[in-house]
DNA sequence: GTCAAAAACTGATAAAACTCATATTTTCCG
DNA sequence: CGGAAAATATGAGTTTTATCAGTTTTTGAC
C-alpha cells in the first residue's frame, strides 16, 4: 500500500507546524501547491550545495541534515521528525543548501514551492512571526551544539546525543526507548570516530545503562545518561 | 572627551543597520526610546542568565559573545564590531541570554528597549524581514563554526579565527592588519587552550605568516592562512 | 625608569581520541 | 537456510591536544 498524500486541512500537523495559523483558504491554497514524495532509507532529499527551490515538510520518518567534509567524514547539524520544517533557512537567506537532508527511515515529506512559501510569509504576519521564532530557536540549538562539542568530552557527548534521539524519537508511552542506528550516523552527531562511539557504548552497557542488538539501541537508563552528559554544567 | 551619543538619524549606520527600511518618524521615535552607553574593556554588555530587556546596537569598539563552562572554560560564538545587533535572538525566542556579550575594547553601545524594538518589528514588515534575513545568516555562520569545530584541527581553526579577525576588524586600507587580542581570548575563538595556541602562533611566526609584539598579532601573509584553513575543503 | 603583576612563551608529560588491523556478529539476498 | 557483504566490536599503536610547571617578556601604575 502506497502512503497517501494528506490534505493539509486534515493533516496531523496542521495545528503544530508553521502553518498552524493559516485560515482555511490558505491551507487550501498550500494543499494545492505542495507535492508528497516518499523516501527510502538512505535517499536524498536535498543536496549539500543545490539551489533551494522550496521548503520540505515531513510527514513521517526520520530525516538527517548532515555536512560531507571532503575526506568523507560526516557531521549531522540536526535530526529532523514527523511535523518538522526542512530547508527553510537557504531559502531565506538565498544562499544555496549548505548541507544534505537524507531519509533515515522510510520517510514522507511535503515539498512546498518557493513562490507559495514566501506569498505566505509575505500575506499573513502569523506565519512570519512564527518563522521568525523557529529561527531564533534554530539558532539557540546550534549555538548549543557548538558550546558542547567545544567543552565537552566524547563520553558526554555521547550521552547527550543518546538523549536528543530518544526526545526527538520517542513515541508516547514507548517505554524503555529503543532505535536502530549505525555506529556510523551515531558518531557524526557526537564528532568523533565510529571505533570510539562503539567503545564508549560497550562501557555504557557494562554499566547498564543501554542494551544493544546489533544497530538497534535500548536506552534502559535515561537518568544516568542525564548525569553523564552534564557531568560538569 | 566623552563620547556623544549619535541621533538615529544621522547615525553612520543609519543605512546599513536593522534599521535601514525605517521611516523618519520611526527613527525619531527610536532616537528617543534609545540609551546610550560606553564600556571599558573587559565590562559585561549582556550577562548570560539574565532576561533580556532590549537589545543592542553597536556604535563603536569590538565586543565578544561568549558562554563560559563550569571549569572557567569560555567559548566564544560570535565576534561584534561596529554596526552589529547584538541580543536579539534570545529576545525573539523569549528566553534568558544563553551567553554574555563582553567589551573586548573601549565600546559604545545603543540600548534599544523591548517594547520600542517589538514595535517597529510588528509595524514594520521590511524591518522583520530584514530581521529574519539576519536570523538567517547568524543560523549559517553558526552552523559552519559547528562543522569546522568538528572536522578542522587546531591548526587549520586558529588560521581561519585569524582570518575571522582580520575580515572583521580590518579597517579599509589599513594592511598589514593588526589586532591586539589576549592568547586567552584566541583560545576560545578556535575552542582550544591556550598553550596549544601559542604554539601554533609561533610556527606560524617562523613561517613568516604573521608577527607578534606582546599581545598584538600582525597578519603578513593572510594568503598562507587562507591555504592552512581550508587545506582540507 | 622601576617594580610588581599579568601575560606570553617553552618544555615535559599525560590524557584523549584517532587510525589501522583484525576478529566477530548481524544483515539480507538468493 | 546458507553464505557473502556489511556492520559491530576489540586491540595495539600513534597522533593530537591538554595539563602542569616553570621561565621570560610585557604591561601598567607609581
């Protein structure tokens, strides 16, 4: 069974996404410019270095925006879930993509054109306004990343990337929280080396704080991760 | 002397600040809602913690954002300089300063209040947009830090914060470029400590790439710094 | 200029993390 | 279900960077 595109007037995110203030002619107006696309594990969204053409919403799955370096080696800048905006800062600032979108899951998303997008931003102040803040804390969050990547150590780190997976991926209720991802993803959200995320993980789960089997972690104890990744805050 | 505190309207930022889009009337009004300070090198604009009442504007000197760890470590994110806005994001995204914004130099500096600056962004839309478009790039640049904190060694990070000085604070005309900047400081623009940046100055002294008298660092060849930061691009 | 404090510098050593090599397990395709 | 490919896991050795201790130079007040 193929996944249908949602109508944005009943669509699950209507009222939390950055549309949530949009009058009903609005949504109507977006639902017939968008285009749905599906994505399986591994495909890209957009490129690292192409011209924005519009903005992406995701419906469903798990999305990575991630830089290359020219020796191969990745750094993931965020992960992205089900009623997250993608792509929407080259746009505004007309720059080309500094980095890649890549479908970590099978994944759904929304494309919405430039020329509806901005008509959007431009009409109705709400939509603006709420972009405006989803900068502002776009920003906090990256200003963070950077804090802690330049003062705290690969085990912190680590522990503090295990805890964004299970807040941005945890389903309601899902006790304990369990995710399949490689070592290979883990390690360019932490910024270190595939061998020392795995070495770190083995201690943690000597220590019972995780289980593990093969890609798929299972976070047993969320409280000591807590106290490692602010071990000194 | 004491420094003058500059009429919005004759200000020699006037157009190429936030504020370039505003009418006359809108900078009268800023004009009177503005306050204007000095502060010596070394005293605190902004205090990580606190609620942000306003925001700044910069008149003169240079200014450092920094966000200090536990240990007495300090991160630098961002550099100011003449011209800049400084504390608007924590003020949109409603929240306490997550860093410090502290006078590297003899800086002046316009205090805009809340109420004023909220004003002229919900009346005037070019003011907004120009604000978001600000958001934007400050989103971008940081992300870059981010990449470059986690894929660049030392090396090629110190060239690229002195790289950073140099295109932030050369005057026109004035080559070679000079600055005085404490090796501390330097530190916690590359996200490093301070040994390891002495060091490299001096390789970099003994490549005949800059010189150094006391605390001022003068840039000769910022073509061979070009080449040590991007060595891997 | 003089002197004390602060900052820059240097060297030795230790710690953290990376790389490379290799063994083991998991995945998944036929 | 079998087997190859991919991914995880572990070990040894090296590199990078941090830390600590000490010396020299610079700075700024008097």
């Amino acid at each position: 069974m193929k996944p249908q595109a949602p109508h944005c007037q009943s669509c699950q995110f209507k009222d939390s996404s950055l549309f949530k203030q949009c009058h009903l002619h609005e949504l109507e107006e977006l639902n017939e410019s968008k285009c749905f696309n599906s994505y399986k594990k591994g495909q890209v969204i957009f490129h690292e270095g192409n011209r924005p053409l519009g903005i992406f919403c995701v419906y469903g799955g798990k999305v990575k925006v991630s830089r290359m370096g020219s020796d191969g080696k990745e750094q993931i800048i965020r992960l992205a879930k089900k009623g997250d905006t993608l792509g929407y800062r080259s746009l505004i600032d007309n720059t080309k993509y500094t980095a890649s979108a890549i479908a970590l899951d099978e994944t759904e998303v929304c494309f919405i054109p430039a020329t509806e997008f901005n008509k959007l931003v431009d009409e109705n102040v709400k939509v603006s306004t709420d972009l405006m803040k989803m900068l502002a804390r776009a920003l906090g969050d990256t200003q963070d990343k950077l804090i802690h990547l330049a003062m705290k150590p690969v085990r912190e780190r680590l522990a503090e990337a295990l805890l964004l997976l299970k807040s941005t991926y945890q389903e309601e209720g899902k006790t304990p929280f369990s995710i399949s991802i490689s070592r290979e993803d883990l390690s360019s959200i932490v910024g270190t080396a595939k061998e020392t995320v795995i070495r770190f993980l083995s201690e943690f789960k000597e220590d019972g704080i995780i289980t593990t089997h093969g890609s798929e972690i299972t976070i047993l104890n969320p409280e000591k991760l807590v106290k490692i990744s602010s071990m000194y805050d």
